[in-house]
C-alpha cells in the first residue's frame, strides 16, 4: 500500500471512530459530571481525525509533523476518557473493549508517524 493510500484509509478510520465516539457520548448519563466528561471526550475523540486531514493537506514537512502530533495527543487524551469512562462503569464491557481497542491503536498509529518524522 502506498502512503496516498495509507492516508485515505487512516482518515476514514479516524472518522469512523469519530463517530464512534459521538454514539458512545450520546450514550453517557445526564448529570452534570458526565456532562464534562461527554464534552471533553467528543473533542478529543474527534479532534484525531480532523487534525490528521489537516496534515494531509498541509504546506510543508513541518506543519504536517505538528498536525500528526496533534492527533497523537488527542488520541491519548481520548484513551484516557476512556479509562475515566470505564472505571465508572458508565458504558457496558463489550462496547468499552471495542472502542478501547480501536483508541489504543489510533494512538499507536500516530505515535509510529511521529516517531518517524524527522524534521
């Protein structure tokens, strides 16, 4: 697979998950607590993907790098709602284990690009 290629399936996988992580937000309780959490989570879980279409776009080797960074730490700050929302028991054990997953390897993917990145 070449990197255009690579690109076009990671930004349709960042999306997905986006979306995923929308569905699981709606999905949180209505209190004034999960409220935060259901905010912060939804920026961060969709915030991966729209930096990384960015970087796809991007003027230089820079900017693209800074983007990439951008969605790993957005990426690890979903994985840890994640945990917030896990550890409180707020979304059954077979959904959390799905999205988990599919976090933990969105941030490896871009912690890879990063890593990679010399700039």
């Amino acid at each position: 697979m070449d990197n255009k290629e690579f690109s076009k399936q990671l930004e349709s996988r960042t999306k997905k998950f986006a979306l995923s992580i929308i569905k699981l937000s709606i999905s949180l309780p209505n209190t004034p607590e999960s409220r935060v959490i259901k905010n912060q989570i939804t920026k961060s879980g969709t915030s991966i993907g729209a930096n990384y279409r960015e970087a796809n776009r991007s003027r230089s080797k820079a900017d693209f790098k800074n983007k990439v960074k951008i969605s790993e730490s957005e990426a690890s700050e979903t994985v840890y709602w994640l945990e917030i929302i896990k550890d409180l028991n707020w979304v059954d054990d077979k959904t959390m284990k799905l999205i988990e997953v599919e976090a933990a390897e969105i941030l490896a993917i871009f912690t890879s690009i990063s890593n990679k990145l010399k700039i």
